[in-house]
C-alpha cells in the first residue's frame, strides 16, 4: 500500500488522470484534536470533576468538488477513546479511559473525569497527559471508490495548577427543614486555609430529589471577605417533598472565590447530612352530613391536628371527586380555622349539594389543611380522605285529580299532594307550570304549607278555559319547592297531571217565531232566547249581522238577565231589497253577556235562516192593491189632518 507522501506526490505530478474524458481525484485527508481544560486550578485534598473539551478542527490534504460527503468522511475520527494520564501531576484519576466513539469536525465533545488531589500536593503547574487513540480514511479514490484505513495515537499534554489557596471545612450543621415543608438548614463553615477569600460564593445543593435548596436544586450565599480560620453560618431554605422521610439525605456545600492573586478558585465539594422531621399532620375524628340528593345541606367534618406543631391561620379546603357533588357551584369550599394546637379537636361546616343526578351511595372528597408554622412559612398537609354519602332525594306525589274544564267556562283543577321523602319540610308551595294558550290559571301558586314525611294536602287551582279550546286530553305540568334545613327554597321534581278538556257548549238556544219575509218587505223578526248554561247570565246583548239583499234598521236586542233555562223573546227589524231572490237568507246573530264573576265574553255566532219569497205570484196581494191602499191611507190622513 502505497504511503500518504507517495499518494501526494503523485497527485503533484499527475494531477488529474484522465479516463473516458472524465476527471477524477484523490480525496486525502485526517483529523486534527485539539484538547482543552477551562478550568485547570485544583486544590490540595480536593476532590472534583474536570471537564476536557475535544474539538476535531479537520486536515483536508486534497478534497473532491462533486462529492463533498468524501471530504468528510477523510476528516472523520472513528472509534476514538481517550485516556487521562496523572504524568508528573500529583494526582490520582478514576476511571480514566472513556470512549467517545465518532468525533467528526466542528461539534465540541466534552469528556468528564474524577480527580482527586493529593493532600500533600505543592502549589505549582504540573503536566497531566491525555492520549487519544482512533482509526481514520486516509485516501479514498473518487474515480474508483477505494479506501486506505489508518489507526493513530496521539498524546496531548493538560495542564493542571495546583494552588494553596483558602480551603474550608464544615463544622456544624443545624436543621428545622420537615417532611412536606419547608424550613431553615444553617450551616457553618471555616476557612481552615492559610489565604483569605475574596467574593465568595458559598453553595450549597441537593443530592437528590426530596429535598430542595430554595425551590431547586441548589443556591448561594455570597461573602465579601473570608480570613484564615474564621466561621461564617449560613442559612438555607430547604423544601421536603410529601414523599420525603426523616432520615439524613446528602448535600453537598462547596466554595467559589477569588483567591490573593485574583484568580477565581472552586474548593473541594464537602458532603452534609440534612435529616428533615416528621411531617406536621392532620388526621379525620368524624363527619356528618344532612344533605339530600338535588338538594343542599351542611357537611360536618371533625379533625385533629395530631402535631408536632402548633399552626397559625389555618384553613381547610375541601375538594369534590365527583361532579354530582358540588360547594355551591364548585367543585371545592374553603373554611377557615384559625390557630390550631397540638392534640386539639376543631369542627368545620361547609355546605354541600348533591345534584339530581347523584346516588345514594358514599363519593370521595378530599381535603387539605393550609397553615403557618412558628417561622411563619406556609404548608399544606393534602392527606385528608373523606367520604359523602347522600339520603334519598325529597319526592312527592299527586294523586286523587279532580277536574271540571269546559272551553268558554271558568273550570278548577284539584288534586292532593303528598310528601313520600323521609324528612319534613317546610313551607311547601305547588306552581302552575303549564304553558297552553286556551288554558290560564287564576293564580300561578297555591301555599300548601308545612308537611311532614308521609302527609298530604289538597290544593286547587281555578282555570280560564278560552272558547277557542279543544276538547281533549291535557298534560298539566306543577313544580314544588320548599325550604331545606339551611332555609334555602328548593326545587322538587316537577309532577305532570293527565286531564281532559270538555268541548264549548252554546250558550243560549234560539227558536224563531216568523222566519218568513216577502221580498220589498220590511217587518219586525222575533225569536225565543234560551239560557242553556247552569248559571245566570246578564247583560246580554245581541247584534244581528245581515247581508244585501237583506238589511236591518234596528239590529241589536238586549236581555237583562237569564237565570239557567230562563227564556225571553226579542225582535230586530229586517227588510229584504226588492231585488232579493225567492230564496233563504242567513241572518246571523252573537252575543256579548256578563258572567256571574264579572268576566265579559261573547258567544259563538248563530246563524238563523230567513226564508224570502216573491209575492207577486198567484196567492199573494197584487201589487196594484197595495198601492191603492197606500194611496187612500196617505189621502184619508191628509183629511183627517185638514180637519183638526
């Protein structure tokens, strides 16, 4: 196999080899990795994690212009591993071979590895190596796609600054920190160094999940100034998750700082054992309910604060799991509870509804306390069970229906109503909730009163049935309410009532006298009105609507009254045009009367036959007759006028 420098210089000499009129080249090339340690200052005793940072910057020889996919593939280190080797530094390296696999040009790679420093170290520069092992394209032929592998090893030299600087040492730790919440851990710490510290920034942070520094993982406190064997506490808020137990969890505390010489130093990390205690808690004594299905009632529940605090400004929120049982409009209630001891018992009432569509069974409900403790942090213990169970919904029934509704007539629906629930109730009131539009209610609700479990009442309602109504069957449809223990008006299911409606009936039957009018004759018309109603009628007043050829000069009758069955006959003056047919005519007639309560009405239109005939025919009086007689009336007249 031939060698790079041989491969370049042909490519000198040859440059571009020709074949079938298509230029082809050789594509040469290697990687090129650089290492790097940012932060090389190290202390005597420390343990820490330095991080070198490998960049492969790519040594492209000769590349190809119509597969740049080549060019990368020669700059490429493959399966590279890199070992970190002590060389003079003193210091000791665990697990110090890591493998990075492909490192390709341009993205850093960052390679961590754990270091620990001899106590005894001097504070001067020292040369760590880290050697780097890979396998590389060397050469790929673009005209025929052959490859040449090299393997290499190469050592870059890390340097590592070993200072004597401010070094620190944790003397006590005290902890007020508790299971689900929060508190304070002080934490003293000495600068056991022979140099002061500058600007420092004392961290502390969590090794696990539980436990919280500040809301997160970890946090810092800052000291201007920091002598040789001077103690500064610190204090940190710790946070206890619910799942948390008393036991010691790891933190670990470490120092950032300007050392004399200006340079910015990382102390070696100390662990610190936090032990939170016990979770302040809540615990269930009793509960009690009065609520009913689709209806409101009060909840009652008894807890203990079983300790080990006393809490200030206590409250309890009670959360429902279920939609069927709401606080009010939603699905969680606050009461407030104040401070709270110790061992000591509080009772505390919220109101509950359980909607119409809940069971009589027992729903979850949970609840959690929210308090201060003694340094005035809030918590909140959200470990409460409890249960609801709902007694059966307050029902009622109506039975014995009594009914007498007839269109055009004032009618009366009554019936009785009867608690069937298990409690008593108050201040029962039934409302007319049927909409129909020949059908109106005198009043919308009838006060029924009190009525114990298992009690009935009647109750009534008077009815307007218009004339326009249709017999038949009718829905009536009546809500209940009453007032629940709380005092609160609630809604029952609402009762359907079946009925019939009566077809109208005539208010009157007309018989005519002399129904017989001749044509060109005006006469007077009678007939008999009949009150077929079972009732008094008065103010009646009857209007005559006629026709051409037929016509009235005196159309309207009026009756007084009419007891039931009470008849009286009465006349309108009619007149039938000289050019009427022999024929029947139609003369209608209705009335407008007064009813016994004030109401006023008007009947149906009757229409009565008129029978017209023609009297010039055979039978009849001529026509010439008539005249004469007129004329000796109207001369016989004159005389008898002349004469006075």
């Amino acid at each position: 196999m031939a060698s790079n420098a041989q491969k370049l210089l042909l490519l000198a000499v040859v440059g571009v080899v020709v074949t079938s009129g298509t230029a082809t080249a050789a594509i040469v090339g290697s990687p090129d990795i650089v290492a790097t340690l940012e932060d090389d200052t190290v202390s005597p005793g420390e343990q820490k994690t330095i991080e070198i940072s490998l960049v492969n910057t790519g040594d492209l020889d000769s590349g190809s212009t119509q597969n740049p996919a080549l060019n990368s593939e020669v700059t490429t280190a493959k399966g590279l591993t890199v070992k970190l080797i002590s060389g003079d530094a003193p210091i000791s390296v665990k697990n110090s071979k890591r493998s990075i696999g492909t490192l390709q040009t341009g993205p850093q790679a960052t390679v961590p590895f754990d270091i620990s420093v001899d106590d005894d170290a001097s504070s001067e520069t020292y040369e760590a190596q880290l050697k780097l092992n890979y396998k590389h394209t060397s050469y790929i032929s673009e005209g025929t796609g052959s490859r040449d592998e090299e393997t290499k090893t190469r050592t870059i030299d890390i340097e590592i600054d070993v200072t004597d600087d401010a070094t620190f040492n944790v003397t006590d730790v005290e902890s007020n920190a508790r299971v689900d919440s929060t508190g304070t851990v002080a934490v003293s710490v000495e600068n056991t160094g022979d140099g002061s510290a500058r600007d420092a920034a004392v961290t502390l942070a969590s090794q696990n999940q539980d436990l919280e520094v500040s809301g997160g993982e970890a946090t810092s406190r800052f000291v201007d100034k920091w002598e040789p064997g001077e103690v500064r506490t610190f204090n940190y808020r710790v946070s206890s998750a619910e799942s948390a137990e008393p036991e010691p969890y790891g933190f670990e505390l470490s120092v950032a700082f300007d050392n004399e010489d200006g340079l910015r130093t990382q102390s070696v990390g100390q662990s610190v054992a936090v032990e939170p205690d016990p979770e302040q808690r809540f615990s269930v004594v009793n509960s009690s309910s009065s609520v009913a299905v689709s209806n409101t009632g009060t909840y009652e529940v008894q807890l203990r604060n079983t300790g080990p605090l006393t809490v200030d400004d206590a409250s309890v929120t009670f959360v429902s799991q279920n939609a069927d049982i709401t606080f009010g409009k939603s699905s969680s209630t606050i009461a407030y509870v104040g401070d709270w001891e110790p061992g000591e018992v509080r009772t505390v009432r919220v109101d509950t509804t359980a909607s119409p569509d809940a069971e009589e069974r027992s729903y979850a409900l949970s609840a959690n306390v929210q308090y201060d403790d003694q340094e005035g942090d809030t918590s909140t213990y959200d470990d409460v069970q409890l249960s609801l169970s709902p007694a059966p919904e307050q029902n009622f029934d109506v039975s014995n229906i009594d009914t007498s509704l007839q269109a055009g007539e004032d009618g009366s629906l009554s019936a009785t109503l009867t608690n069937t629930g298990t409690r008593d109730v108050e201040n029962v009131v039934i409302a007319w909730e049927s909409q129909q539009s020949t059908l109106s209610p005198k009043e919308t609700q009838y006060a029924v009163g009190n009525l114990d479990a298992g009690e009935s009442a009647n109750f009534s309602f008077g009815v307007d049935v218009s004339n326009s109504a249709e017999a038949g069957a009718r829905q009536f449809d009546f809500g209940v309410s009453y007032r629940d223990d709380n005092g609160d008006r609630v809604d029952a299911d609402t009762l359907e009532v079946r009925s019939t409606v009566d077809g109208s009936q005539d208010e009157f039957d007309i018989e005519v006298q002399n129904s017989t009018l001749g044509v060109g004759q005006d006469r007077s018309i009678t007939f008999t009105i009949t009150n077929t109603k079972d009732k008094t009628l008065s103010s009646i007043e009857g209007k005559a609507f006629v026709n051409d050829p037929l016509s009235s000069s005196d159309d309207e009758t009026f009756i007084a009254e009419l007891e039931p069955g009470e008849s009286e006959t009465v006349s309108i003056q009619l007149s039938a045009g000289s050019n009427a047919l022999d024929k029947t005519y139609p003369l209608n007639l209705d009335f407008q009367y007064e009813t016994p309560d004030g109401d006023k009405r008007v009947s149906d239109t009757y229409s009565l036959p008129i029978e017209v005939t023609d009297q010039s025919g055979g039978g009849g009086t001529p026509l010439w007759l008539i005249g004469g007689v007129g004329l000796l009336v109207v001369v016989g007249g004159a005389v008898w006028y002349s004469r006075q």
